[in-house]
C-alpha cells in the first residue's frame, strides 16, 4: 500500500480544458492551455516523491481526497465540496501525471476508484492518496 498526504493548494485546471488548433489542411492539434500545463506540473512535482521504486503491474483501488481551502467562510471544515471542478475531470489529469511517473505500468491498471471534495477551514488544503495493490 502506498498512503500519502500533500500539502498544497490543489490544482483547478483539469484534463478536461484542452484545446484545439487546427494546421494547414485542417488537421486539429490539441495541446494544454497554460492553466492546465502549470496544474500537470505543480502535480507532477508533488507526487515525484511519493512515486514506487517500480511501477505497480497489478490491479490497484486508488482513493483520492482533495481538501479545497475555503476563503469565504460560508464551510464547516470537512463538508463535502459540491462546486466545480467535478472529481471525474480532477482525477484524470492525476491519473495522468502518476502513470508518465511510473506510479503504475498504465492507468488501466486502476480498476477501482474512490474521489471525494471537501473544505477545509482548519486543516491544510491538499490532496490525500492511497493506493492498495489488488489480488
């Protein structure tokens, strides 16, 4: 089992904002705004720490909590986070940024996954992972 916390302000920008440009004969190119580059690499330097020594080549359940500072005051700490960015489009671009570090031998190798917003108000904003090999 691999079990972390990492203390940082989680990354808004998701997989999902990707762009298109189209090249001389209308071929498209899809590339990542800025936004997105800088979240794929604030993530990746995150995690690089916390990566296996080799990549899991099994069947794996991934749990992600991802703690959102609430500036507003309107959040009890550890109430659910129910605004965007939705959990399906967070964890892609984590999914993505784990797998290019060798957390696994290809994301396909999570076959179970659990993601859950919330607000923290006491507590530092961040992101908790757990990773449990499968039989």
């Amino acid at each position: 089992m691999i079990e972390f916390f990492m203390p940082m302000h989680p990354p808004t920008a998701t997989h999902q904002e990707k762009q298109v440009a189209f090249k001389e004969g209308g071929k498209p190119v899809f590339y990542d705004p800025p936004d997105v580059r800088d979240a794929r690499a604030k993530l990746t330097a995150h995690l690089a720490k916390y990566r296996p020594d080799k990549p899991l080549n099994c069947g794996v359940r991934l749990t992600v909590k991802w703690c959102f500072r609430d500036h507003t005051g309107k959040h009890k700490d550890g109430e659910y986070h129910t605004k965007k960015p939705d959990t399906d489009n967070l964890i892609k671009l984590l999914k993505d940024c784990m797998t290019v570090l060798g957390f696994w031998t290809d994301d396909c190798r999570v076959v179970s996954e659990h993601c859950e917003k919330f607000w923290v108000t006491t507590s530092p904003p961040g992101i908790y992972i757990k990773i449990e090999e499968l039989p």
